[in-house]
C-alpha cells in the first residue's frame, strides 16, 4: 500500500526548521506471528528573515563636520546661499539572517554616489549589520529652511520567486 500524506505548516523566520514524517505498520499471520515495518525521512527549509532598513541623513557645510538634522526642532547648520550644502546619508541593515539586493537609494534633489562602506564587504548585497555611505551635494538656496528626502529600497527573492521588498524614507533640512 502506498499513500501521501501533503500538509502546510507556517512560514518561520530565522534559519533552518526541520520536519520529520514516520511510518510503522504491523503484519500479523495466521499463526499470529507479527513483522513490523517502519521508516522515517527529514525535509527542511530555511526560514529567511528579512533585514530591516534605517537611513540617517546628515548635511554638511565643509563635508567633514556632520549634522543629524531631523526636523523642525533641531538645529540646522546656516549656509550662505551658493555655498555647497553636502550630504551624507547612511543606509543600515539589521536583525536579518539574508541579503538585501536591488539597492537604490535615491534623492530627488541630490545624485547620491556610494563610497566606501562605513561597515560591509563593499558588494551588492546589504546584510545585517552592514552600513552603506552614500553622498552628494548642491548649492544652498535661498528662502530659510530648505527640506530634503531620500528614500531606499531594495528586495529579497526566496528559491520559490516570491519577493519581499523592504523601504524606507527619511527628510532633513539645510539652511
């Protein structure tokens, strides 16, 4: 007699997750002598835990002193209108156990250029615990508070095409 046996568990995050099926059955004869068979096999998957992402925006007036300006109630930096504003913005990954690939971190006023990683391997893939630079500038405007945004998303494809895509988005300002 051969049968299948098809069930769904939950989707689980955070590494391998084993699954064992068993199989025991019992033959007993005229003579009530009984054989018994059994047998048993493992399946796994990996449950993959997507990274978080965090971008941190800071301006500059010389690109070596850095201001983490947020909002409204902090402290810009006052730049003279048609001095270089810079800008560096940090890109995080955390409490993943996969890459994040597709990386576009974009600025709709500043082209952001990567440079070397603050921490990572210097590719494609953003993993946890890595922190990617990215910088650009322009010329201050003129008019007060001038705000800015970039925002980032990038994605993971598991071996079954499903995607998962992760974003974030952060404003800060310059004078």
């Amino acid at each position: 007699m051969t049968g299948v046996q098809t069930c769904a568990l939950p989707i689980c995050e955070g590494g391998t997750t084993p699954n064992t099926a068993s199989v025991t059955a019992d033959y007993t004869d005229d003579c009530d002598a009984t054989l018994q068979r059994s047998d048993s096999d493992s399946a796994a998957y990996y449950g993959a835990d997507v990274p978080d992402l965090t971008l941190d925006k800071q301006v500059s007036c010389d690109g070596v002193t850095w201001y983490d300006v947020d909002g409204v109630d902090d402290t810009a930096p006052e730049i003279l209108a048609g001095e270089t504003v810079y800008y560096r913005v940090l890109l995080s990954a955390a409490n993943g156990n996969v890459p994040l690939g597709n990386v576009v971190v974009s600025d709709p006023d500043v082209t952001l250029t990567r440079q070397a990683d603050q921490s990572g391997n210097g590719d494609d893939e953003l993993t946890s615990g890595e922190t990617w630079v990215y910088t650009g500038q322009v010329t201050a405007g003129e008019g007060g508070t001038t705000p800015n945004t970039a925002s980032v998303t990038a994605d993971y494809t598991d071996d079954c095409d499903a995607t998962l895509q992760r974003s974030d988005k952060i404003g800060r300002a310059h004078v």
